[in-house]
C-alpha cells in the first residue's frame, strides 16, 4: 500500500472557480517547499500545463473514459510517486461525466476511484443562505464520494461572508477558505479555452504567481494539508510503461512541440522510450530540419491555426516532414498534426502529404467517440478497438482518405482519418497508456 496525501478540487458547475483554486493550491504548497503532484481529470491538455508551471512537475491527466476506471488509480500514483501532495483538479460539475454514461469519467467518479476527499469550490455570488442547501445536496447526492469542505469563491465582502459561514456551520462541512470577488487573474481564453503557458510563459507565470497569492491569502492550508493526509492508503499498483530491451541503435522518435503543437499526454514519451525509442523534441516554428537521425515523427494536437502563417513560412522543414513522409517513415499525426500534413491550412501552405484541405470552422467539434481501426496501420491492426476523444473547431475536406484512420461510433458511425504508406492522421486524440502497444509498434516500425 501507499499513502499519498491528496485533494481533488471540484464544483457544483464549470465557471466556478475550480482551474483557479487547483492551480493557486499547487503553487502555494509548491512554495512551502513540498514536492507537489499535478492532475486533471478529463482529457484537457490546457490546464496541467498552468499545472506543471505551478510545480515544475508534469501535469497528467486522469480519463476513465480512454483510458478506463481501472487504469486511474495506478496512473495517479504513477505521477504521484515520491511527492507529499497531490492535487486533482475535476472537470465541469463534481457529477458531470461523459454524456449518456452515468458517473463515467465524472470527477465524483474519479475522486471514489482515488478515495480522495473532495473540496467544493463554490461560486458564491449572488447567494447567501440558500449555499447550505447546495453544498448539502452536493454532499448527500452520492454517499461515497466525501466532500470534506468547501472554499467560497467570489465573496463580496465581511458581511456576505459572514452569511456564508453562518448558513454552512448547519451543513457540518467546514470553510476551508474564502476568496473575495476580485478580477479575474490574467489567463486569457479563445476558441478552444485558456491560451496555453508555451504561448505566453511570462505572462503564464505571473498568472500562477497570482493565483497562489489568492489561494494562500484566502485558504486554511494547514486544515487542508490536514484534509489530504486523512486520505487512506491505495493498492501499490503504479502504472509502468512496460520495458523492452533496448535495440542496438535506439531510433530517433522526433516529437513536435513549440507554441504551436502543446497537446500531448506525458505517458506518450515515457511510453515511446520505453518501447527503446530515443526521443527528441523539436519545434516546427523554429526548427527548419528534423532533429538528426530521425527515423519516426509524432505530430500531437495544438494551435496550428493560430500560427498557420509561421508554420507555412518554415518551407525547409515542411519539405523535411513531406520527404520523411513519403520514404514511408512512421508518422503519427494527431488534429493539429493532421492538420499540418493536409495541402493547405486556410488558404496557406502546409506539408502536402494529405490530399486534404483545412480551414476554421464556426461549429466547436467536441465529445468522446468509440473507435475502431479501419486498415492496418504504425499505430494499430484492423479491428483494433479503442476510446478517444476530438476537440476541434475546424474542417477537413475530405474529411477521410481512400484507406480511413478509424471507423467511429459515438455520436454517430462514420469513419474519418487518413492511412498512406507511414501516416496515421485523423482528428481523433487517444491516451496510449489504455494501448500501450501502439507505442511498442510504433517504434518497431522505426526500427524496421
């Protein structure tokens, strides 16, 4: 068994002040000097990295919709390991899960999985008694999910907090911290949520300065480190990428990154270099050759949108990726990266590799989907079965190639993606740690 103290930090709905908490908690134990694990659950890649800045640790993600309720506890001490703390940030409301599947991938969901106790982060504007009859209903709707306090957030002064705290000494949960109404800290959104840190790290950085101020001004850290401790002790059953030996030359795995690729699940490298692959990093806003020796390329999700003119300007690299591509290499594209390979990007040049089109859309593409593999592929053998998950406000045309990536069943059956010689690109994101042996032969295709 292990005991990791530890916090998940939910709501009664989005908006309510959850990504603020989460992250100020982080950063303001990070500076009591403690070693601070952080997570999120869902399948958002913005959030950990407010995470990871606030702790200088990996932001990793919790999704017992991909990777299933088994896999959430061993991943959690997975990324747990060696810390005093750790702090789960839910998604939308503390009930809400994936749509039409009852608690699935809920954080109430999540937080029984973990055995955590739950603190509510409550919007408690406009409202003063009527916040004990929420946080009663919150806390008795499911008697397995312990909600040890609350934090009030957007208090407008002593007396409305002094309501609050009067109203909630009936409920029998204690305040663990009141956060007064102030502007919102600088974390700028757009179409797909808040920008993310490689895109403005100073900025980020003050951001999460400010959130810890907040945080540590407004909580009772002592009776909340005090909450986590109460946490008991899980299975010692921590998720490992599964070893192989290493081949004579480790092939070169060249993953994108940079501001305009930051989507990327931290089990995927781990997983890539345990398969014996030699991972490099490489930035197509910057970089004009891939890293040398490189012998397979990841291309996760990202902003390919926002920086379509500086990517289409990088002309050596597009060449580099459209060469790797056509000699059959392994390429593993993901949204934006398939979006990178596809021949324009609203009106502007990109690699060329798809015979495909992509510009903005006005409709936001968003939801689980259950997935088959349509074709062999560096990635998967036909039939291959697996959960993902798409997030996306542009079009493809088409939207599948003559040999489709995956054949999807949620919301509606259609296929979509493309396979040619080394591609697999498709709009779908997928967390390998529920497949771990998409790595295993990805690596081995590099190989070969």
């Amino acid at each position: 068994m292990v005991s990791v103290p530890r916090l998940v930090i939910a709501a009664p709905a989005s908006g309510s002040g959850k990504t603020t908490v989460a992250t100020g908690l982080m950063a303001a134990f990070s500076e009591r000097g403690l070693a601070v694990s952080p997570h999120k659950v869902g399948p958002d890649y913005i959030d950990p990295g407010y995470h990871a800045l606030a702790t200088g640790r990996p932001g990793r993600n919790l999704d017992a919709y991909m990777c299933g309720p088994g896999l959430i506890a061993p991943l959690f001490t997975h990324g747990a390991s060696g810390c005093d703390l750790a702090v789960v940030e839910g998604v939308m409301g503390l009930y809400d899960g994936a749509s039409g599947q009852g608690e699935l991938a809920s954080t109430a969901q999540v937080s029984k999985l973990l055995r955590a106790p739950v603190v509510l982060v409550v919007d408690a504007s406009s409202q003063s008694r009527s916040v004990a009859a929420l946080v009663h209903g919150f806390a008795s709707w499911d008697p397995e999910v312990r909600i040890g306090g609350v934090i009030l957030n957007k208090v407008a002064s002593d007396r409305h907090e002094a309501l609050l705290r009067e109203a909630l000494d009936e409920s029998g949960l204690p305040v663990l911290g009141v956060l007064r109404r102030a502007p919102q800290v600088a974390t700028p959104s757009r179409h797909l949520g808040l920008v993310p840190v490689a895109e403005r790290q100073t900025e980020a950085l003050d951001a999460v300065r400010a959130m810890g101020d907040r945080v540590r001004e407004g909580c009772d850290l002592d009776a909340l480190m005090a909450l986590a401790r109460s946490a008991p002790a899980l299975p010692d059953d921590a998720w490992e990428p599964e070893r192989y030996p290493a081949p004579a030359a480790r092939p070169v795995v060249a993953v994108a990154g940079g501001a305009a690729f930051t989507f990327a699940y931290a089990e995927h490298a781990e997983l890539l270099t345990a398969a014996g692959a030699e991972v490099v990093v490489f930035d197509p806003l910057r970089d004009e050759k891939l890293p040398a020796g490189t012998a397979g390329l990841v291309i996760g999700g990202g902003f390919p949108e926002v920086y379509a003119p500086e990517l289409s300007a990088n002309e050596p690299l597009r060449r580099a990726v459209t060469g790797l591509a056509l000699s059959g290499a392994p390429v593993a594209a993901e949204c934006a990266g398939l979006l990178y390979l596809a021949r324009e990007l609203d009106g502007r040049p990109m690699c060329g590799v798809l015979d495909a089109s992509a510009r903005m859309s006005e409709r936001l593409t968003l939801g689980y989907r259950q997935a088959v593999a349509v074709s062999d592929s560096v990635l998967a053998v036909a039939g291959t079965r697996l959960r993902g998950h798409e997030f996306h406000r542009t079009a493809l045309e088409p939207g599948a190639g003559a040999t489709p990536a995956w054949g999807l069943h949620q919301p509606e059956r259609r296929v979509e993606g493309f396979v040619q010689r080394g591609v697999h690109a498709s709009y779908l994101h997928t967390h390998w740690a529920a497949s771990p042996e998409i790595a295993r032969r990805f690596v081995e295709r590099c190989g070969g």
